[in-house]
C-alpha cells in the first residue's frame, strides 16, 4: 500500500510541478488566436502574479533608467505571445507566465502621463522571452 502512496504522490507533485514551471510543457489553457502586432516594446522582469477569476495581474520591475516597478493586467483578451530566443513569437497563453519571467510589453500600454493613481491598465499583447 506504501508504495502505492507513494508513486501517487510523486505522480501528483510532479505534475503539479510541471503546471506551475514556468519551463513545463504544459497546455495550460487556450492559446491566442490574435495576430502578432510588431511594435516597439518596453522589456520587463515579473516580480507578482496574482490570479483573479479570467484576468491577472502582473507586478513587473522595468527595465528602465532609473528602474520602476508597475502593474498590468493581463486579461482574456490580451494576445500573449513567447519568443524563443530571436525567433519569431507563437501563440501562447497567459497561464504560462511566471515570477521572473521576462517580457515585452508594448510601449502603448500604459505608459501615459496620467496624473494621480492610475489603475492598472490592461495590456492588448505580451510577450514572454524565453
């Protein structure tokens, strides 16, 4: 019986491990059928997620002079890509982002002169590198 319980619970932690990795081959959920759009883009480091009901959150610290922290959401409607490398982006989704990761995000996306405490806005594409 220990055994048993045992290959059980190696099965489960491993796939849950895979998952939640952000290098897991996971088919999380619905890919993106949006069209690549190339435009200039901001690259950042994800340093929160927080997951709630059909969009996220993303907390990301850019990589700019002098460096900043920001949030996005990232909601059912945002075209999420991964590039490996220089290669060209595929389709993607948004369950495969994950702390650390690094991502592109266009320079139209809420980087306006808004006075006061913004709200997050909400991106219309991301790119996770890999």
């Amino acid at each position: 019986m220990r055994p048993t319980l045992y290959a059980l619970a190696v099965v489960t932690f491993t796939a849950i491990a895979g998952c939640s990795s952000s290098t897991g081959l996971s088919d999380c959920g619905a890919k993106t059928t949006a069209t690549f759009r190339d435009e200039l883009a901001n690259t950042a480091t994800i340093t929160a997620i927080t997951v709630t009901g059909p969009s996220t959150l993303i907390e990301v610290r850019m990589h700019v002079t002098p460096p900043g922290t920001m949030s996005f959401i990232v909601a059912d409607t945002t075209a999420v890509f991964e590039r490996v490398g220089e290669g060209a982006p595929r389709a993607s989704s948004a369950c495969r982002l994950a702390i650390g990761e690094v991502v592109e995000i266009p320079l139209g996306d809420g980087f306006g002169d808004i006075i006061g405490e913004p709200p997050p806005p909400t991106l219309s594409q991301l790119v996770i590198e890999r």
